[in-house]
C-alpha cells in the first residue's frame, strides 16, 4: 500500500465499529517476541498435529498425482485447486462434528447443493477467504508448517508463488496420513487421488472425518512429529529454535513431574514462572532450565504490565463515559480519594520513591523475587493479573488500583534481573520495555500517590495512545480512541475497551505434546507420562 503523506489539514474519517483492534498502546508486538522466543514455530490455534500431517500430504500427494499424469509444469490453478477440495472436505467435516480445538473454515456454509446433494470444493463456492480461513494462512498451520521459522514440514519452492515441497519429517507425517486415508478406497480414489474437480456430499465430509479427523493421531504421526517438536539433546540451547522449543517444554515436564495429580494450564503456567508445585512446595531446577524459567517469569511480568497499562486506558475512558471526567488531574485526584495503601502492601508508604523502594528492598535477584512473592512479601503477578480481570468483568472501577499495583510490582522486577537482561530491554522506549517502565518511574522521585498516578495517565497511557494510533494510521482507518477538546479529553467510543490477557502458546504447546506422547492429557488438566 502506498500512503501519501498530507500536505494540508484534514479532518479524520469517521471512526466505524466498536473495539476494533486488540492493541491500541503499541504494546503487543513484544509480548509476542517474547512468546516467540520461549515457544517458537508455534501460534496460538495451532492445536492439532494431523492439520500439519494433512498439508504436508496435500504437497506430497499433488506431487506425485502430477507425476502419474505426466504434468512436468503444474499451474497454481492446479495446486489451489487441488488444496481448496481437501481444505475444504476437512472443515466441511469438522463443521458437522464438535472439536475440542480450532479449525479454520467452519464458518463457512456449504453452497446450494445439486439434485443429487453435491456441492462443489473450491474457496470461490464455500465464500471462503485464502489470507484469513485456510491451513495454510499466517493465522494458522502455515508458518508453523514451514522451514526456517517453522516446524521444517514445508519448503517454499523459490520462483513459484503457493507451491512448497514436503521435507523429510513432513514426508512421514504425509505417509503416515496416506496409510490412514487408504482405509476407505473408494472414497481415497474418488474425493482425494485425482486432479479432476470434484463435488461431494454431506456424507462424504462424515465418512473422510471418521479417517482424519484431528482428535486421535496415528503412531506414525507421532514419531514422526515429536522428533520436530522436542529434543532432550537440545534442551538448554538457545541456538536453534528447536532448541528453544525444547528448553521451554522440558520445563513444562520438569513442573509436571514435581506435582502429584493433573495440573490446569493456568496452575502450569504460575509454576514454571515460580519454581512451585501445585501443593505450595518450591522446588529446585536443573542448571540449564535456570535461564528458561527466569525468561518465561520476564514474559509473565510484561503480560501482567501490558493487562495494567491497557486496563488504565479503558478506565480513563470509562471516567469521561460515566462520570464526565474530562481531565487527568481530576482523573488522578478520584484515583488517589479511592487509593488503599494498605490493602495493596504499601501501609508506610506515602510517595512514589518509597513504594518503589518498599518493594526492591524485597529482592535483589530472580531467586529472592520469587521467594518474597511465595512468602508473600511481594505481591503475586497471577493474582494481580486475574483480580484485575475479575474487578474488570464485574464492572468494578477498583480494577485500577490493582493495575498501579501490577505497574510497580513490574518495577520492582526489573530492577532484580538488572540491566543485562536482553528481555527487559524488548521493545525499548516506543513499546514501554520494562526497563524503560522502571527508568521512567524511578526517575519521578519522590512524588505522591496522586502525581505518579498522573504521570502514567498523561505520559504513558494518553499520549502513548496518541503516538500508536497516529504511526498506524494508513490514510483510511483512524484507531484513536480519545481526543483532546477545548474542554478536555473526549472519546470517540460508545464504550470502554476491553483489554484481555494475550494467550502465550502454553496451551498449544502442552495440546502438540500430549497428541506426541510426552504428556498425558485428562479432562481437567495434564500429567507427566508414566
């Protein structure tokens, strides 16, 4: 897209829809790095192995079809079409059977059928959308797929846009699916092993999802992807992305086998970053899991500074909504009537400088961090995070103090890892790092409560939303949600935004290793293997 700068003034187009965007601080992209960095190759709706074992099969399978026919230079055409008819089958058939995870394209409704109740299988006919409800989209199995930042599944072929050559693991995983799909023939040969256009019928979706659907894998899918997704040899390296993939999930099997029954993705997630079991007892960790856990606690701490960051914008906007608030100090002055100091572990502590020192002289490494908080000397980020959410769904205004808290309680946290740490620094000033959170605070001195409070109002809440809002703004769409007027600040929102906690592929990665054998998966929650 080319975007011409203006050369005179001009009014913004009008603002349509409601809480449209998911990052209106500028503050996600790090929370995604640092979820790149601990689980890579992976995303949040990669949930299922046999989506990758059935792209690496489209490739391998179009392939070798082209082969029989003696079609030396395939047509995108043929590939698309090709891709669309097994996408499309697929979803087709989760759309008629309840899944315990995601799968693209079941929005989708199938087309008017013909007298005999088939439908045609292409994107074009199902209204279906290459970029957003494919496999192969960067929303879902497509990078995660791939070679280089990805599983190693895929090869792009080099001058050929939409072709990709299925690599050694995605051979077998392809095979291994083959095996599985010849068990119906009749349907393999009409519906699967031909290059001719095909319609199908409801009951064909039913019968190929009785073969592929992604709830159980074969063997073959699972010696053949596991070997992708861990190495016990690679565990403590941070070279290679399988390397850190490995690293992150020996963790998760290194907490699972200190707890003594089934543990929920939420109690996982608190004890990798805490060192404890699920009964309260800390535990040791080997010396190559040191720094794996000390970056995922980092990652944690940034969730729980964006939650509060963002959650202080929506207050602001609910302060001009309900109350007619329309300015900061005033904002501030309510903020600091409703402060309690003491419910929030700061009963001696009257300004900025001394609640900040309160809670450093607490600890002075990651170790003494999570000891004060287990002992509860500090405040628990997992708590602060979901009174936040809670006060925030029950329409309590309180939500804000526990926000100040979660931004001090942040400070304090990157003052202990210090000033080498590679993640504290992510993002630098323009994405409020949190070493820039602690440089910008501790700087105020010794202020009070209700100029602290200010300073994060205007300087890193309102005005960073301006400066995110304005480097985004394409020449179409405006994402601002406050404006300054001659009687202060107004929204152009009928309501306020609702911030939510990003997901950090715990879950996803926990799914992939269960469906790999490395972990057993129960109803409410996983267990180590034996």
């Amino acid at each position: 897209m080319t975007i011409h700068a203006p050369d005179h003034p001009f009014f913004l187009p009008p603002r349509t829809g409601e809480n449209s965007g998911v990052d209106f601080l500028g503050l996600r992209q790090v929370n995604l790095d640092m979820m790149a960095e601990m689980i890579p190759s992976t995303n949040n709706v990669t949930d299922y192995i046999r989506p990758f074992s059935l792209m690496s099969w489209v490739f391998w399978k179009f392939y070798d079809l082209c082969a029989a026919s003696g079609i030396e230079e395939p047509s995108r055409e043929d590939i698309d079409r090709f891709r669309e008819r097994i996408e499309v089958l697929f979803s087709w058939g989760a759309r008629l059977h309840e899944t315990s995870g995601r799968v693209p394209g079941t929005g989708a409704a199938p087309p008017s059928p013909s007298t005999d109740g088939r439908v045609p299988l292409t994107f074009k006919n199902w209204k279906r959308v290459q970029d957003s409800t494919s496999l192969i989209a960067a929303l879902w199995y497509g990078p995660a797929s791939k070679i280089v930042t990805g599983l190693g599944f895929l090869m792009p072929v080099p001058g050929y846009t939409g072709f990709f050559r299925t690599t050694g693991p995605g051979i077998r995983l392809a095979e291994a699916l083959d095996t599985r799909l010849r068990q119906n023939q009749e349907h393999y040969d009409r519906l699967l092993a031909t290059l001719k256009p095909v319609m199908a019928s409801e009951s064909d979706a039913i019968a190929l999802w009785e073969l592929w659907s992604p709830e159980e894998t074969t063997e073959g899918e699972r010696e053949a992807f596991v070997s992708s997704l861990y190495s016990a040899d690679e565990v403590g390296s941070t070279k290679s992305l399988l390397g850190k993939r490995s690293t992150t999930l020996a963790l998760v099997l290194h907490h699972l086998t200190r707890c003594s029954a089934t543990v929920a993705v939420p109690e996982i997630r608190s004890g990798m970053a805490l060192s404890v079991s699920q009964d309260g007892e800390p535990y040791d960790l080997p010396d190559e899991l040191v720094a794996a856990r000390n970056n995922w606690l980092t990652l944690q701490m940034r969730q729980l500074q964006r939650l509060s960051m963002e959650c202080l914008l929506s207050w602001c906007e609910r302060s001009i909504l309900n109350d007619r608030i329309n300015e900061t100090g005033a904002m501030a002055e309510r903020f600091n009537v409703d402060w309690d100091g003491g419910k929030h572990g700061f009963e001696n502590a009257r300004t900025l400088s001394a609640m900040i020192a309160a809670l450093d002289e607490q600890a002075n490494d990651t170790d003494s961090f999570i000891q004060a908080v287990l002992e509860k000397r500090l405040p628990n980020p997992f708590d602060i995070m979901n009174e936040i959410q809670q006060l925030f769904k029950s329409g309590d205004p309180a939500y804000a103090q526990y926000s100040f808290t979660g931004i001090l309680l942040c400070v304090a946290y990157a003052g202990v890892e210090g000033e080498g740490d590679r993640l504290l620094r992510l993002g630098g000033p323009g994405r409020v790092s949190l070493d820039n959170l602690r440089r910008r605070l501790i700087g105020l001195g010794d202020v009070s409560v209700r100029e602290a409070f200010q300073f994060i109002l205007e300087s890193m809440i309102i005005s960073q939303h301006f400066s995110t809002a304005v480097n985004r703004f394409d020449g179409q769409n405006q994402r601002l949600r406050l404006t300054i007027e001659e009687t202060g600040l107004e929204v152009l929102v009928g309501k306020p935004w609702e911030p939510t906690v990003t997901e950090d592929r715990l879950a996803t990665l926990l799914s992939l290793a269960a469906q790999s054998g490395l972990v057993a998966r129960h109803e409410d929650g996983y267990l180590v293997v034996g």
